[in-house]
C-alpha cells in the first residue's frame, strides 16, 4: 500500500530539479506511505519524466522497494495497492520462463505488461493504482482497479502531464489553484461527494475504475481505455440452495485471499452483517485468534457496541472497543476534511478516521465489511424503488405534490438522527413520475428542485447525471441491478471507497474489503433478483448463507449505520464557524449561492426551527474546503 505520483514535462530538464519537484509530491503525501520512498527521474531532449511513490510495507518487506524495472531498464513501474492473485499469477509466468527478482505483487504487475501489453490489465485481482514508463514504446500507462479502491487523479497543462493518488500532490505542481468546475460544485451539493471523472476543479479528473490511461510522450495526447474484463457467466436458474453455497465458498475464498500479509491485520467489527460475517470467515481461516475493532459512542442513540461485543465473543476474537465523545471526534473535524483536498460531506468519515487511528496503533492491514450492500442488495432505497413505481401508479401527481408540502411542514425533526420522519420525507421529496427517481434517491444533499433554490442560476448544471446515465446505459434506472450498477458507478467509487480510503491512510492503515471481488459482483448479478432481495428482507442470499453460523435471528437486527450528531454540533460548537459561512458579505463575494436562501436554511437549523442537517452539513463542509484552499477571492473565478 503506498501512494504514487508523477509528471512529464515538455522539455529537458535537470536531473535535480525532476528529483526536487517529485520529492515535493512525496512528501505530500507521506501519511500514505511511512516506511519507505523512492523516486524515478529522466530527461530527453523533448520531454522529462519523473515517478514517485511513498510505500507502506505490507507484502514483501525486504525486497519490495520501488519503483521497480525490467531486466533491461527499459520499463519501470510505481504501485499504490494489493493484487491478491499475484502468487498464482506469478507461477504461471514462471512456467513461461519468466524470472523474478523480487517476491512483490509489483513485479508480477511489471512482467505480465513486459509479456502482454495492456491487455494483461484485466487478469489482475486487486485493488490498485499504477503507472509503468515504457521508454522503448515512449509512453506513460496509469492504471485504476476495478471498483475504484485506490484512487488516481491527472491533469494536463499547456507544458505538463501530472498525475497521483491524491490532490494534494497535484496541486503541489500547478503555479495557481484551478477554478471550481460547475459539474463538480452541483455533483457534490446533490450527492455529498463527487464522483470519477470529476472533481471540484475544472481542469482536474478522477481516472475511471476499471480504466487506464495511455499518454503519448511524442504527441503529448492523453488517451482514456476501459480494462477489458472477462465477464463471469452464470446460470440464471440456478437452485437457491446450490447458489447459496457458491455464495458461501465465493465470500470465504475472497477473505482468505485479502487475508495475505507479512504484517499483522484484523477486521472492522461493527456488529452489522456484513463485518461479521468478514470478522467470521476470518477468524476461521486463521490459526490464532484475530484482532477486532469496534467503535462506541458516548451518545447511546449511537452506539451499537453490543452487536460488535456478542460477535467478538462468538468467534473468539481479541476484541478492542473504543468508546468515543464529541470531544474526541470534533478535536479531529479540520484535519479529516481538509484531508479530502475537495468539498466531502459524508459525516460517518469522522468514527472512520477514529476507528482507523486506533486500529493503526495493533494492526497495519484492517478487512472491512464495505462492498456488500452494494454487492448484494443492502440498502432500504433499492426496496422504496420499488415503492416509488407502486406509488406513483396509483396516486395522481397533484395529489402527491400536497402530500409532499404536507409532510415538509408538519413532520419535522428536531434533531438528526435517520428516523422514521426523515425516510418518509426523502421518500416523498425524491418520488419521480419521469422514471428519475433514483437518481433524486441518491441524493443525499441537495435533490434537484431543492438544489435550484439555493444555487445560483449561472451555477446550475441541468444535467448533472447525464455522464452516467449516458456512460451505463441506465437513463431512467428500475431494477435493483440497475440501482447497484448506479452506486458502484457512483456512491460506492465517490463516496464509501473515499471515506475509507483517505481516512484510513491518514493513519497508515490499509483498508481491504472482501465484498469487492469481481468474481462475487458478477455471481450476485446473475442471480434472481428475488435471491438478493425477498420481500423486505434485504442481502436475503447472502443472510441465509451464513445464517447458521450466528445466533437465531442475529443477521436480521437492524443497524443503524456510522452516524454522528453533526446537526447537534452545528447549532453548538460549529456555530459561529458556519454563521462565519453564512455572512451577507461574504456569500455575496463569494458568487455561488442564493444569499436570502441559504441563510434563511442556516439561520433555521440553528435556531431549531427546522433540522435541515444534511444540507446544512454539506453547505459547512463545502466552505471548510473553500476557505482553506482560496485564501483570497481573487483567486477564484467560476
């Protein structure tokens, strides 16, 4: 696990130069890669090269120095992840004649390319972002895994090709910040986060999962490819009982594989199914007993440590439970999201980063329960598409409209907790009668009527969801396939892997989540919906391949998820920072949105009028970012 970054510039230049500007990027992003650095510079009349990488060792710890080269110098390849087929990649090569000088997952990486080209890209199981320079061919490839797990930024300037796993990197190498993109500013206040390609600047791209880019060092062209995956065929009518075994053996086999380490590792344990089941394959598959962590809260709305502690004993795991006040969780607010280097909104990244700093001070490798409700039908909004199409079948449109100005007057929150008043409010406020139900569903910040009340007009982006919509084939969404194909597209690549991501290496831990293995997604893809989904009984398949390892019942308690009292802070010891947010002069300066609007939200929240948390929150987070990155006006235009 590690960090990587690099560029390419239109001209000669001096060795030490390329070594000063690479390491300037490096050390950016030390967090990511502790225990080891190393760096590639070249210079050619035409153009200079310079690849960088900061390394957490994981895999390999004597001899997995990077960037590592092909036997005549002729390739060399920096590399941010874990392929988990290497070992057996690596004794196919070897039965071609293949030589290996190292026992890393990188060289494996570096000899499939020297062998196969690019298309080699799709035999790799892992999650990864890399770039080879291949001086013979004069090209840079920068490589982004399948689901997105290990994040990959680029950019292009008149002179210069820059690329890294973070931000912040990038940045270190433009003379001024990029303006804010319009897509990225309405995809953050609709969703929360931005999703690949985007993000907040207008000049600055996420590389796509599942994509690499190739970059021609003598046209200077920047061209993007899809990895070409095999796609795992199944039977469809396969017997529910025969499918849950597979489910069984496929779930096991993932934890095993994402098991590999020479340092110690233990599983996030928060008592839901998912965690559990990743905490019980481990435990069985392991010859000592493993190491869990769990988070509680002082708050007992909060906490579900309970669920986590009767797991823990189940499998007789070494259990460690951290018990956490506002006070610990508000102390780290700034760093946590001035870390994202862009506006991000999800607030469970807050005990994520708490989780991931005391779990760092046991373990170096954390599994994590994150993928398998996107893999197999988690979430309560796949069950209210549903009920969305039922709904708007039978009551009339103007009916629906009193309905919704109804429930926003009289149902009210007063406070933030995801109760039975919020879902029957987002449900109402999202309900679609054009067939884009989901995409307002996923919209966890700003739906798009909302959104057009508060945003300037100017600043509005009418297709915000176009790219996607377009990219998967999915305008108008109405199966619960098509809603996952969205969330993995979308929610699952922009938002959870983020969280996890940037919160857990701002600790130097890395963060494997079994759930995301191809060979699992294409399986629960090609099995009947009714397998995934039964009634209301989410995950069904998944829940009855486990069931009789857990207590009667205990797969079917609910949970309620990472949250944190954010809108209690807001009106506490966040509010004079977001009243700062909210002056008239500073919001009329800032050009972005609605002043009398936007206030009038605000100034409500606080006085308890309204609980407007997750806008409130968004629009706060937002201008964390924005007053921490342009320190003057005059730096922006939009």
């Amino acid at each position: 696990m590690c960090g990587i970054n690099g560029f390419v510039i239109n001209k000669k230049c001096s060795i030490p130069f390329l070594e000063a500007e690479i390491n300037k990027m490096n050390n950016s992003i030390v967090h990511r890669g502790p225990d080891d650095e190393g760096i590639f510079t070249r210079a050619e009349n035409a153009h200079s090269v310079a690849l960088g990488m900061r390394r957490l060792s994981i895999i390999d710890l004597s001899s997995g120095k990077q960037p590592i080269f092909s036997k005549d110098k002729n390739l060399v390849i920096v590399f941010n992840g874990e392929i988990y087929n290497y070992v057996s990649l690596k004794k196919e090569l070897e039965a071609k004649g293949v030589k290996f000088g190292t026992k890393s997952d990188t060289e494996v990486i570096l000899k499939l390319y020297e062998l196969e080209g690019e298309k080699s890209f799709h035999k790799l199981d892992g999650m990864f972002g890399f770039c080879i320079y291949d001086i013979t061919k004069q090209k840079i490839l920068i490589a982004r895994d399948y689901f997105g797990e290990k994040p990959m930024y680029y950019t292009q300037t008149n002179n210069e090709f820059i690329w890294g796993s973070e931000l912040k990197s990038i940045l270190k190498r433009l003379d001024s910040k990029p303006n804010i993109s319009i897509k990225g500013l309405n995809l953050y206040l609709r969703l929360t986060y931005i999703p690949a390609p985007y993000t907040i600047y207008d000049t600055i791209f996420k590389l796509e999962p599942a994509h690499y880019i190739s970059f021609d060092l003598a046209s200077k062209k920047i061209s993007v490819h899809p990895i070409k995956y095999n796609r795992q065929e199944n039977d469809p009518h396969i017997p529910f009982a025969k499918a849950k075994e597979t489910v069984k053996k496929l779930v096991y086999d993932s934890v095993v594989s994402r098991s590999i380490a020479d340092v110690p590792l233990g599983t996030f344990l928060s008592g839901g199914v998912d965690s559990s089941i990743v905490s019980l394959c481990l435990a069985q598959s392991s010859a000592i007993p493993i190491d869990t962590f769990s988070i509680g809260f002082e708050k007992k709305s909060y906490d579900e440590t309970d669920k986590s502690r009767a797991v823990a004993k189940l499998i007789g795991s070494k259990h460690h439970e951290f018990i956490i006040g506002e006070k610990d969780l508000q102390q780290d607010v700034s760093r946590i999201l001035l870390n994202f280097d862009e506006p991000f909104a999800d607030s469970s990244s807050l005990p994520t980063f708490l989780v991931s700093k005391k779990t760092s001070e046991y373990v170096k490798v954390a599994l994590t329960g994150d993928g398998g409700d996107e893999v197999f039908g988690g979430y309560n909004k796949y069950y209210m598409g549903k009920i969305n199409n039922a709904y708007t079948s039978i009551v009339p449109k103007k009916m629906h409209k009193f309905l919704e100005d109804s429930t926003n007057t009289f149902l009210r929150d007063s406070n933030d907790a995801r109760g039975a008043t919020f879902k029957i409010n987002r449900f109402l406020n999202a309900v679609d009668y054009e067939g884009k139900y989901y995409w307002d569903i996923i919209s966890l910040g700003y739906a798009n009527t909302s959104l057009e009340n508060y945003l300037l007009p100017q600043k509005l982006d009418s297709d915000v969801f176009g790219h996607y919509g377009e990219s998967l084939g999915i305008p108008a969404p109405k199966s619960l396939t098509e809603y996952k194909c969205i969330d993995k597209a979308i929610s699952l690549e922009g938002d959870m892997l983020v969280k996890v991501d940037r919160t857990s290496m701002l600790n130097s831990l890395e963060c494997r989540a079994p759930f995301l293995n191809k060979k699992l997604w294409d399986y629960a893809n090609s099995l009947p919906e009714s397998y995934l989904m039964k009634g209301w009984n989410k995950k069904y398949i998944l829940k009855e391949s486990f069931k009789n390892q857990f207590p009667k019942g205990f797969l079917e308690k609910s949970k309620s998820g990472f949250g944190v009292p954010v809108g209690d802070w807001l009106r506490s010891s966040l509010k004079e920072e977001l009243l700062h947010f909210t002056e008239r002069d500073f919001l009329e300066r800032q050009d972005i949105f609605k002043v009398a609007a936007i206030r009038h939200l605000i100034l409500n929240h606080i006085s308890g009028e309204k609980d407007a948390t997750f806008k409130v929150w968004t629009f706060y987070c937002f201008q964390k970012w924005y007053t921490h990155t342009y320190q003057s006006l005059a730096e922006l235009s939009i």
